[in-house]
C-alpha cells in the first residue's frame, strides 16, 4: 500500500444540534469501509434509543477515572458536568489496519489530539444559523431546558476556539453534507485540499462572528 492510501485522523466538532451525529452515522452507512468511527466514553446517561458500545460506552464516574489512571484513552474532557474520552486502542488498531478514523469530540478534545497528532484533519460542523441551532436542540426533546440552557452556553465558549479548526462544515442539506466531508478527507489523505479554499474558518470569518453574536444572544436568554 503506498503512503498516500494510510488512513488518517479526522476530528469532528460541532455544537450541541449541529446534527454532527447524524452525519456521522450516515458517514459509516455509505462508506464504511474507508472509516472506522471511535466509541467513546461517556458518564451521562444514556439517551433513548442509544446503545452502550455503538453511541458510546457509558460507563460510572470511578470506571471512567481508572480509564484515566491506566492511560486507556488518547484524551479525555468534561463537557457540561460529565467526562467524555476517547480510547486508545480503538484509534490504534483501525489506523494500523489503514482507515481514517474519525473522533466525534468537543474542542477542548480535539486540541489534545491535534498537539499529539498534529497531522490531523479538523472539520468544525455547524447549522446554518444560531436559530437553526437552537431549534434542532429544542425539538429533539431529550435535554431539558437547564441542559439546553447549558448547552447553548458551552456552544458561546466553543465558537472562541473555532479558528483552530482546518474547515467549517454548514450542515444545511444533510446528504450534501455527508459527500462534502467524505470529499474533504479524501483530499486530506491524499494531500489535495486546493479546492477546499471557501471551507476555511478565515474565508468564513463574517459567518462565524455572526454566529458566535447570535449564540451569545440566546445564551443570555434574548
Ligand atoms: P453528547 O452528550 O451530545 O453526546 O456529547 C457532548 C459533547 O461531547 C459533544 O460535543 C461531543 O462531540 C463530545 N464528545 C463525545 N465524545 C467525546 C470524547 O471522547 N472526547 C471529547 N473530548 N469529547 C467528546
């Protein structure tokens, strides 16, 4: 296999109600065997309908911190009163087996992962306005509104790091979105990204303050 085909590390961001999980899971039914995406761990609760070891392993406050304590997770961040990490062995065998994988992961994560790995791609997903955004996490019906609240908060302080993101990713058509990504890290793995150019957080600099306006507008409960 020649070093162009090795797969690559893909990191993906979003806001709570970007629909990133969706894309993500679209993103494994139509090509599946090109990525591999990681399970991480979690000590939230369950959602309904979510399955411990597919969406993630949820796992106890003590599991999750012997995970720590045995260097069992390539990085880890709380994010709204819970951990999240991601584990290493996972991330290890599917990179030596030749698939890009791809951590689903907040900023805080990704940052970790970049300063380790600083070959990887990071893609920064976002709904095409604050509004949208806003209304996708309402009328999923499964936080309430302190958590929401919360959320909406977390999603202010992430906008300030969005510049260290490699592209934005306006998830407006879903199916759309899914083939750009598949498109952008294909690109990435074979180090052709010239077309990518409009996709840079500095070529999207006007949206993003607009955003980042709007998000701490609601946040503030305007
Ligand atoms: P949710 O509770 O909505 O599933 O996830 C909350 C946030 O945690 C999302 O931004 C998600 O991307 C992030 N997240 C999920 N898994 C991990 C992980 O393993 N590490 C880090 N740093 N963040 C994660």
């Amino acid at each position: 296999m020649s070093s162009l085909q090795k797969g690559i590390l893909v990191v993906v961001s979003g806001f709570s109600g970007s629909g990133k999980g969706t894309i993500m899971k679209k993103l494994m039914e139509k090509y599946s065997d090109k990525y591999a995406l990681s399970v991480s761990a979690t000590t939230r609760d369950p959602r309904p309908g979510e399955e411990h070891g597919v969406d993630y392993f949820f796992v106890t406050k003590e599991e999750f911190e012997d995970m720590i304590q045995k260097g069992a997770l390539v990085e880890y961040a709380q994010y709204v009163s819970n951990y999240y990490g991601t584990p290493k062995a996972y991330v290890e065998e599917q990179l030596s087996a030749g698939k890009s994988v791809i951590l689903e992961i907040e900023i805080q994560g990704a940052l970790k992962i970049k300063e380790q790995f600083p070959d990887t791609l990071l893609l920064f997903v976002t709904a095409p306005s604050a509004e949208e955004l806003k209304n996708r996490l309402t009328g999923r019906g499964t936080e309430t509104p302190e958590v929401i609240a919360a959320r909406l908060s977390r999603a202010v302080e992430e906008s300030q790091g969005m510049e260290e993101y490699d592209y934005l990713v306006i998830n407006d058509k879903i199916d759309e979105t899914v083939d750009l990504v598949d498109t952008i890290i294909e690109g990435q793995k074979n180090q052709n990204t010239e077309g990518f150019s409009n996709l840079s957080l500095s070529s999207n600099i006007n949206f993003v303050n607009k955003l980042r306006e709007e998000l701490s507008g609601f946040s503030k409960g305007e």
